[in-house]
C-alpha cells in the first residue's frame, strides 16, 4: 500500500536513531520495528504494512549481518538495493530507517558477546548453517536494545527463526511483542526470498518445486495421512525429482519445539519444512500441516 506520509527519515548512527525513538514515544506513539538486511521485496512490504497497523512510529533496519553468514556463504554478494529500498520504506509508510555500518554495530571487529539459543538453534537450518542463529540472535537482541520496540514483525517463511526469537524474548523477558507475518508468495507459489534473485531462469522455474511439494504434503495430511514420516518421505522425494533441486532437508516437525515428530495425530500442531538448492542459491520454505486430533484420525 502506497502512503503519502513524508519520506523516511535515514539514520547511519545508533545515537541518532535512539534520539528519534525516544521523540516518537514521548509523543505517545507506540514503536513498531522490522528488522531486514534490505534488497527489500513485495514480503518485506507485507511485514511493513502489518506492523504499520498497530503501531504510531515504524522503524526498520537495513542491516547485512556479517555475523549471521559462514565463512562461505554470500555474505560479500548478498544485494545491497539501498535507493530501492528507500522507496519501497517509503511507499510502505515507514518513519526511520535505521542503517548502520558493520563498524557502526560492531566497533570492535566480530563482537565477543554472543545471545544464543541453543537446541533450537542446532536443528534444521542450524545443522548446515552451525553459526547463523547465534549471529541472528545477536543482531537482533542488539537492534532491540537499540530500537526498544513495542512490536516487531517477521516473516513465517523464516519459520525456525522466528522460533529462535520468540524464545529469546521469552528467556531475555524482553518487554517485545513478535508479530509474525504469512509467507507472501509468487503467483506460482514461490516464496517471496531476497535470494530468489540469484536464480537463473531455469533454475526459477525449477524452484517452485518447494512449494508444490509442500502443499502436497498438507494436501495429504488433510486427507487421513498420519505418519510423519511418509509425509518426509513423500517431500523429499518429490524435491529429489526436480534435476535441478539438491535437497538438503525435508522435515515434518512440532511447530513449537522444531523436534521431529512420529505421528500426525498426537494433537500437536506440525510443520513441513524444506531447504535445498538451486546452483549455489539455498531455498527455504515450509508450511503449517493441518491440524490432526486422535478424534478426527479415528473417522
Ligand atoms: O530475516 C532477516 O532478514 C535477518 O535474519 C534479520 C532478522 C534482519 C537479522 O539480520
């Protein structure tokens, strides 16, 4: 959605973006916050929007976190957008865009104080990514205690990230309420990514592969499928189909603890997720299963 509101205003510092939360509250509005690494897409825009909803003063950050890529992931070619996505904050009606240096969060070189969630952190994502949720997890405790938000909104396609950062929040006591965000999709279901710029045309085509194989499995789910582990298999398999896919994971997880689960019909709510790769481009995406009661297994 379009705002006529005035531009943005866009702070390098922490000192200068403290001074302009501290106004906006003092006025009485409310701080709403969405922390990015920019090359901001139309799901950006959708977490924008909501968060716009509920609170007076829209901060974002534009932030490429070192501390969250391996030493050979792509952190140097990440896309940096920044006049793009100055006009996207702006159209979105965002207040402050918060957007420091790496010297400006992290004067001392790599920080030497780390929050990190464990268990959570290590599944999943974490087990080909061991260093990513701890970085994440820093930056945004960081960005938090910079912001001090009210409201902070992310994306459900970043699913076992958004896990981590509730518990933060919740062990940290962090004063923040999470607002977590649906997946906004490409017409053919692919999920809105920065990274999906990276794919070549063939590889494009061959990525929808996630979200077939996903919507397949809640399909199946809702139709009387109980074992997890079919449901597993079933993903993989249909990823491992696409020549173009290297799978990496297909998991059918508790969607509160990310533990693997056996069986459907224990009551407990279920997610499906994925990753695999396009070329040197990793994809993730994943999808709330229906839910499933011992009752409704029975018919
Ligand atoms: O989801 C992202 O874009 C990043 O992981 C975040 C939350 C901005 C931290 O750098």
């Amino acid at each position: 959605m379009s705002h006529a509101a005035p531009p943005p205003v866009v702070v390098p510092t922490i000192a200068e973006c403290r001074r302009l939360v501290t106004e906006a509250r003092a006025s009485g509005k409310s701080i709403g916050f969405v922390p990015t690494m920019g090359a901001l897409h139309d799901g950006h825009l959708r977490l924008i929007d909501a968060c716009r909803r509920h609170c007076g003063f829209l901060v974002t950050s534009i932030f490429v976190n070192p501390t969250q890529f391996g030493p050979n992931e792509d952190y140097q070619r990440y896309p940096r957008t920044p006049d793009d996505d100055h006009r996207r904050c702006a159209e979105g009606g965002v207040d402050l865009i918060f957007e420091p240096t790496v010297a400006e969060m992290y004067p001392n070189g790599p920080t030497a104080t780390f929050v990190e969630v464990p268990g959570l952190s290590s599944v999943l994502e974490g087990k080909s990514r061991p260093t990513h949720f701890r970085g994440v997890t820093t930056v945004v405790a960081k960005l938090f205690g910079i912001v001090q938000p009210d409201l902070a909104a992310f994306g459900r396609k970043d699913f076992q990230q958004l896990a981590v950062i509730a518990r933060m929040v919740h062990d940290l006591n962090m004063p923040i309420r999470l607002l977590p965000v649906e997946t906004h999709r490409e017409a053919d279901g692919l999920a809105m990514s920065s990274r999906n710029r990276y794919l070549s045309a063939d590889q494009r085509r061959a990525a929808v592969v996630l979200s077939r194989a996903l919507q397949t499995a809640a399909e199946a789910v809702a139709s009387g499928e109980r074992s997890a582990d079919r449901v597993r298999q079933d993903l993989a398999q249909a990823i491992e189909l696409e020549p173009l896919a290297q799978l990496d994971y297909a998991e059918v997880a508790d969607a509160e603890t990310l533990e693997p689960l056996d069986d459907l019909s224990a009551g407990r709510p279920a997610v499906a997720l994925v990753a695999a790769r396009f070329g040197d481009t990793r994809l993730i995406d994943n999808t709330l299963l229906p839910t499933v009661t011992s009752e409704s297994s029975c018919n």
